[in-house]
C-alpha cells in the first residue's frame, strides 16, 4: 500500500551459517531493495544510510509523510557496537510486480527470516506458559505434601 509509515526490520549480520543482513553494508544511496509479502512485490529505492547507537529510535520516525522500509542489524560486525540503518523510500510501482518478475529465487534469506520470527512468537509464549503451568503443578504439591 502506498500509506505513510516506516516498516523497519531487522536481522542478524555475521553468523556463520546465514548472511541475513551481513552484506546490508554494500548498499548506496539510489540502490533498491525488494520486500516480497502475499505475492506482491515491493521495489524501495535506498535514500539514507546512517551508523547511529543502539538506543537511537529517532530513525523510526517518517519526516515526509512517504512509506519507507528501514534495514537495521548491528555493526561492526563482531564488536555489534552501533547499528547500521539502511532506509528505502517505496517506488510508485509497489506492489504490482509479481514475485516472478522480480527473481523469486532471492526469497529464501526472507522465507527464512518470516519463519524464524513466527517460530520466535509461538515458542517464546509457548515456554512461558509451559513455565506457568509447571510452577502451579509444584506449588500445588508442595501444598498436598505439607498436610
């Protein structure tokens, strides 16, 4: 859609085993990037890079009324000291290429990341609430074991 607001996703840089964002650092003021969601394409043209500290939120802000989309990971990597922001502006054409025309091939880093963060919002409530019921089970019997 083509309403206000700034999308701002993170990932990790420098595992070894993945590269998520650990090539974010290659991009310049005029690239693009694409964000693929329910099989539309949307194109972002990159018009800010910055390296701020880890509690700087005032890049979330949107300044112009446009739709963004923020890339945020740690640099430098292995120090993960400050944070690199890579901001895109969204093209007029958003939304109308398909998957297909785009290069679907380049969608397994997101797949993985969408995966990732649904797995994160079922497991984490999903331990605490196991935590919450194992607690009440112990407490309960140490209350039948003290009568």
């Amino acid at each position: 859609s083509n309403d206000a607001g700034n999308c701002v996703i993170t990932a990790h840089s420098g595992l070894l085993k993945a590269s998520f964002f650990t090539n974010l650092d290659r991009l310049t003021i005029g690239d693009t990037f694409t964000i693929r969601m329910f099989g539309a394409s949307y194109v972002y043209t990159v018009d800010l890079i910055d390296i701020t500290v880890p509690d700087d939120t005032e890049f979330m802000n949107v300044p112009d009324g446009k739709s963004h989309a923020t890339l945020y990971t740690c640099t430098p990597v292995g120090e993960n000291t400050h944070r690199l922001i890579v901001r895109g502006t969204l093209m007029d054409n958003a939304g109308n290429e398909t998957d297909t025309a785009i290069g679907a091939d380049d969608n397994t880093t997101g797949r993985l990341i969408v995966g990732m963060s649904t797995l994160a919002f079922i497991i984490v409530p999903g331990i605490w609430m196991a935590a919450i019921i194992v607690r009440a089970k112990k407490d309960r019997q140490a209350r039948c074991h003290k009568r």
